[in-house]
C-alpha cells in the first residue's frame, strides 16, 4: 500500500485512541510506558533502548514510538473500562 498513507492513518488513530482514553480520565504512568516500550521492543528480541536506536537509525524520532505506545496502552484502557 501506500506507506505515506498509512502512516498518516495510523498517527490519527493513535491521536483518536490518546483523546478516547484522556476523555475517561484515563492515563499512562512512567513506568507503564517503559514495560509497554519494552513489552513491544521483545517482539523483535530487542530491548526498549536497542529498539529506540535502531528506529533512530530509521530516521523516526523516539517521541514517534513512545507515542505509539501510549496510544496502545490507553486504547487497552479505554477497552477495559468500557
């Protein structure tokens, strides 16, 4: 497909899931952020920090994939809650 597409497609459902979890109240801690990196990161054998420099090397900025993350963290939220 179209990566630019997709990409601005995936950027607005994080957005809407980031809005949908705040709008309960919901909120991710700094430490839930780093198991979620970390989490994510074992699924290519790689630690949050190698996966990091790796995407940096990709030319996507770490705040990208922190972003990513949360959006997921909260959307699981906003699931259970519902």
């Amino acid at each position: 497909g179209d990566i630019e597409q997709e990409a601005t497609t995936g950027l607005i459902d994080d957005r809407i899931r980031m809005a949908a979890g705040k709008s309960l109240g919901l909120s991710v801690t700094a430490e839930g952020l780093q198991a979620g990196m970390e989490e994510f990161a074992s699924r290519a054998n790689l630690s949050a920090e190698a996966f990091l420099k790796a995407l940096g090397e990709a030319g996507v900025a770490p705040e990208t994939f922190r972003d990513f993350v949360e959006a997921g963290l909260l959307w699981r939220e906003v699931v259970r809650v519902r």
